[in-house]
C-alpha cells in the first residue's frame, strides 16, 4: 500500500475505505504555515481558480490571516486552527484541502468546517480524495491535545454544500462523492443555514446591503457515521461554532442576518433527519 505517515487509516470515513489499496509512494503533504511558504501559492492559486470566479474562496489576506490562528489562543470564546494542506507527487500538484478547527469554550467538542477540497483532473479516482477528507480528522485531534482536551472529545466535520440540483453537474459530482463516502445531510427543510456574504465589504456597500447565500449542511460525526438523526442543539452549537469563525472577520452588520437566521432553528430536544445529499 505504501501509506505515508500522514495516512491515517481509522480516519477514514466510512465509505472510503478503497483509498487503502492505492500506491502512495512518493506522495508528500505539506502542512503551509504561513503566506511566505514557499508551496502556499501554488495551494491558494489552485483553489482561486477553482472557486474564485464563483464567489466561494476567501481573499489571499484573510487566509493568511486565518494561519496566524493558534489553538491556544481564544477569539472571542473560541478555540480556533486554519489548515491549509497540499499534497505533491515528485513536485507536481495533487491535492489541495482547507479546513477550519473550532472549539467553543463552553464546550469541549470540536467542530471543524470544511472549506475546499480539490484534486488535479488526472488524480481523480485514485483513491486520493478520500485521504484529502481524512485529514481534518488529525487536525482536530490536534487542536484537542493543544488544548488538554481528551483525543476521545466527540469531533463533527461540517461541509457547507450547494442544494441538490440535477441539472448542475459538478454540484451533483460533489454531493454524490461525499455520500458515497459516508457523510449525510442535515434536513433542509428542518434547518435553512445561511453562509454569510462573501463579497468585498465595499461590493456589499454599494449593493443592497449583505446577501447571505442558503446552502445546506453536510456532516461526518466522527464514530457515530451511522446514526440517521441529529439533536436540535448539537446543530445549533455546530452553526454557532461557524458563525464564531465568520465573525472573527466579518463586519457585525453583514453577520447580523445569518444570527437572526438561528431563531429559526429547531428546539434542542428536537430530532433532525439526516439524508443522503442527493436525496
């Protein structure tokens, strides 16, 4: 199998077990600290040109202010560590994934955001793609032991994914990939999550103001995978752990909306559906 170091196998979600079977000589993960490393261009510039044009990735600042965030230090109640990771094979790219590790103070459970997760056209299929969305498994058993916070601490990954929509391709591809692998969706119709707006805060000046974009949520809760229902109150401290995230440097006013969005959400007792993403 030739493993690396950094692949894990219990990381795995479920679904992904054949990314055990491929040969990974020669593959190398580089874990970019900061906007001086001499890889992150290549890993940003991948994903800009992916994700840019559609509004979906971050300005190249806020990234780097994002791999300034240190575990240990809190921001306004919360616990917080940006990874940005690039996968090579003999100096050429792979595989690029980004991901957020956020604890609330209040609770010692961590939820981790997953950003963007992108594999060069020739490596698709290979079995790469399920390691890109094991990794952030070891990044929050990180941000736990920084924290002095039991490794066995419950860690949920959350993806924020477009609504199904048959008629887009690469929307179809990629909800199709993470329920393949395992993970499910949060009722739609129980919870409407909104991602705050994105824009340049002066694009947002001239507009009507904030335009928050409705996604739905995805989950992989690590050891409980296949449990088909999740509590009112886990999903509110999973959403509430992201906004955290977004207002760490977001303006309060283009946040305003999307914290509004949660008196909405379901009781905490309630029980919430999860589905496959395509259904």
């Amino acid at each position: 199998m030739n493993l690396q170091s950094w692949m894990i196998p219990e990381h795995l979600a479920p679904g992904d077990a054949k990314s055990l079977e491929g040969d990974w000589a020669g593959m190398e993960l580089h874990r970019i600290t900061s906007a001086e490393d001499p890889f992150f261009e290549m890993a940003f510039g991948a994903l800009c040109a992916e994700f840019g044009d559609a509004g979906e990735m971050e300005q190249a600042s806020v990234i780097a202010r994002r791999l300034q965030w240190l575990p240990e230090q809190l921001i306004n109640g919360a616990s917080m560590q940006y990874a940005l990771q690039l996968v090579t094979h003999a100096g050429e790219f792979v595989a690029v994934r980004d991901h957020t590790v956020i604890i609330l103070e209040s609770e010692p459970r961590a939820v981790v955001h997953l950003s963007h997760n992108l594999v060069a056209p020739e490596w698709r299929r290979s079995g790469i793609a399920g390691w890109m969305r094991a990794l952030p498994v070891a990044t929050a058993m990180d941000s736990l032991q920084s924290l002095r916070l039991p490794i066995t601490s419950p860690i949920t990954l959350i993806g924020e994914m477009e609504h199904f929509d048959p008629t887009r391709s690469a929307t179809l591809v990629r909800l199709t990939a993470y329920e393949k692998a395992g993970f499910k969706m949060v009722d739609p119709s129980r919870v409407s999550y909104l991602q705050p707006d994105f824009r340049d805060p002066s694009e947002i000046d001239l507009s009507s103001g904030p335009q928050p974009l409705p996604l739905t949520l995805m989950l992989r809760r690590i050891g409980r995978e296949a449990e088909d229902f999740v509590g009112g109150a886990e999903i509110l401290h999973g959403v509430k752990a992201l906004y955290k995230m977004y207002a760490s440097e977001f303006r309060a006013a283009d946040m305003h909306q999307v914290y509004e969005s949660l008196k909405a959400y379901p009781a905490s007792r309630d029980r919430i559906p999860l589905k496959p993403p395509t259904s």
